[in-house]
C-alpha cells in the first residue's frame, strides 16, 4: 500500500504541467483517436535564447518555454513530442542594454514528418538583458580596526596585495573603484600576527570574480608606554 501512495503522490505532484498537457491531448483524443477533423492545442515548446560576440552574457531570466498554438488532425496532435521540439533565439546585445524579442511561428523548429501548424506563441514576446564581461584592478581600502588588548596598538600592518583584479559584467564591475577589507574580523594577542582575509563579495553582485580571492595581512601588537607625569625628567 505504501508503494501505490508514493506512486500517486508523486503521479500528481512532479512534472504536472506535462501531465496536465497529456490529460488534455488524451480528452481532446478520447472520441476519435484516428479522427482527421481539425483541432487546436496549447503545447509548451523549449526555448533557448543566445547572445553574439565575445564574452557576452544574458543577465536576467529568461523563460525556458512557451507556449505553441498547434492545429493539426487528431492524430497528429497525439504524436506532439517535447524533445522533438524547440526554439532557438540568437540576439546581438551591447554592455547593459535591454531588447524586446519577437518570437513568431516561423521560429519553431519541428519534424518535418510532423503535419501540424502553429498558429501562435504565448508569450510572443520577451524581454532579454545583455552585457558584457570585463577586467580591470582595483585597490583595497581597510576598514574597522585589529582587535586587540587595552593598553596596545598594532605596528607595522601590511597588506599584501594592495589590489586586487576584478571581473563581472560591466553594470556591476563599473561603479566599482575599490573593495573593502575589514579589519576587524583579526584578533591578535601580543607580538607578531600573521593571517589572512578572504575578500568578501556583496551578495548582490552576482557576475564578480575577485583574484586573488583573498589578501595576507602582517603586523605587531605592542604596549602602548603609559604617560610621563608633569614634571617627571626621568
């Protein structure tokens, strides 16, 4: 029993939209199997969208299908195949800039064996968003300061680099002009400290690439000499 309820829990919960289109096509078929009368369908075709030129990226989320008005004779509505099917889109984009892509019947590619005719794509239209890759070397600015003790300071701190080279697309890595390096996150007790920080990328920047991906930072905490009282030569 426990075998036959997973079955049907997993019969109506994966790959519904699939099955929904099946139970359509199988109703739609139900009277008339072999029938030549002429009906309609909504089917949903893969889509995969391409941008030209070197390193060159779509940024937003594009659909994965839609879908195709097909009209065709019964039979060969039954004989609709999703693998054998698809929509291929290739756009020419620039760094940051947005397109408005027509999709038409024209562009959907299927057997040639396969006697049907699509009369509309829902959505016929999408939105894509193009950029382009880039590089360049930024500094890395310090923030915060090494956790120590009451009564010391650090000397001699170094930071190793001092740069860093990025990469991400150009809306992301353009405003870009330096990174921060907290310092904070270090404590050193007395004496030498040698660590090393990994460079925290913002969670908003999705595309950035940092190498190194993290910077060796070097120093020394030492006393601080308390103060000389007034009048005291020695």
């Amino acid at each position: 029993m426990a075998g036959i309820a997973a079955w049907l829990r997993d019969f109506f919960t994966q790959n519904l939209g699939y099955k929904l289109v099946a139970l359509a096509l199988a109703l739609l078929l139900w009277f008339d199997v072999t029938s030549d009368k002429t009906a309609v369908i909504d089917y949903p075709v893969p889509l995969s969208v391409a941008v030209e030129g070197e390193d060159m990226i779509i940024t937003n989320d594009v659909p994965r299908e839609v879908d195709i008005r097909f009209s065709g004779t019964g039979k060969d509505l039954l004989r609709l195949d999703r693998d054998r099917l698809a929509i291929r889109k290739e756009v020419r984009g620039g760094e940051n800039d947005t397109l408005q892509i027509d999709i038409g019947v024209q562009d959907v590619q299927r057997p040639a064996d396969l006697n049907l005719v699509p009369t509309a794509v829902i959505p016929n239209r999408i939105t894509v968003v193009t950029d382009r890759f880039i590089e360049k070397t930024v500094p890395l600015v310090t923030t915060g300061e090494v956790e120590i003790g009451p009564g010391r300071r650090v000397a001699g701190l170094e930071v190793e680099p001092r740069s860093v080279r990025i990469r991400g697309v150009t809306a992301e890595i353009g405003p870009i002009g330096s990174l921060e390096l907290d310092l904070s996150q270090i404590q050193a007790g007395d004496g030498s400290f040698d660590e090393r920080l990994e460079i925290a990328i913002p969670e908003d920047l999705r595309t950035l690439e940092v190498s190194p991906d993290s910077v060796r930072i070097r120093g020394r905490v030492v006393a601080v000499p308390p103060p000389q009282a007034a009048g005291d030569s020695s």
